[in-house]
C-alpha cells in the first residue's frame, strides 16, 4: 500500500506540475517537457514506478490513482508541453 502511494504522488505531482526533470535515462525520472521524447520517457517512468510498486501496466496504474488510461495520457501530454 505504501509503495501505491508513492505511485499515486509520483501522478499528482505531474499533473500539479510539481515535478521537474533532467535526463530520462533508466527511466527513474520523468521526460524533460519540451523534449521529442519526453512523452515516451514519462510513460516509460510511470511503467516502471508502477512496476517497483507491483502494479503493472498503464491500466492498472490508472485504476490505483482513480484515473482513466485516457487521463494519464492527457496528463502526460499536458506535463511535456509545458
């Protein structure tokens, strides 16, 4: 239950913007936002946050923090465009 909770911080930040990046690399930090790759490199890391938590996949990452899959795109769309 801990390790969700930090997954769903680790969300909540990015959708207040609270979460700032350098470089993606190993996927333990989010993309850096106005990067190409930034969208990939932040589904990248939510995967991989899910997955040290035991949640796998961008579905049941959704289903922890209350959002849609839908929604977790949108939110990392809105986190690399800024």
């Amino acid at each position: 239950m801990k390790g969700r909770l930090a997954l769903i911080g680790a969300v909540a930040a990015m959708a207040l913007g609270g979460t700032s990046a350098a470089i993606a690399a190993g996927h333990d930090t989010p993309g850096t936002p106005g990067t190409p790759n930034c969208q990939g490199q932040t589904i990248a890391y939510l995967n991989q946050a899910g997955k040290s938590v035991g949640v796998h996949g961008l579905g049941n990452i959704a289903d922890v923090t209350g959002m849609t899959v839908q929604q977790l795109h949108d939110l990392v769309e809105t986190f690399c465009a800024a």
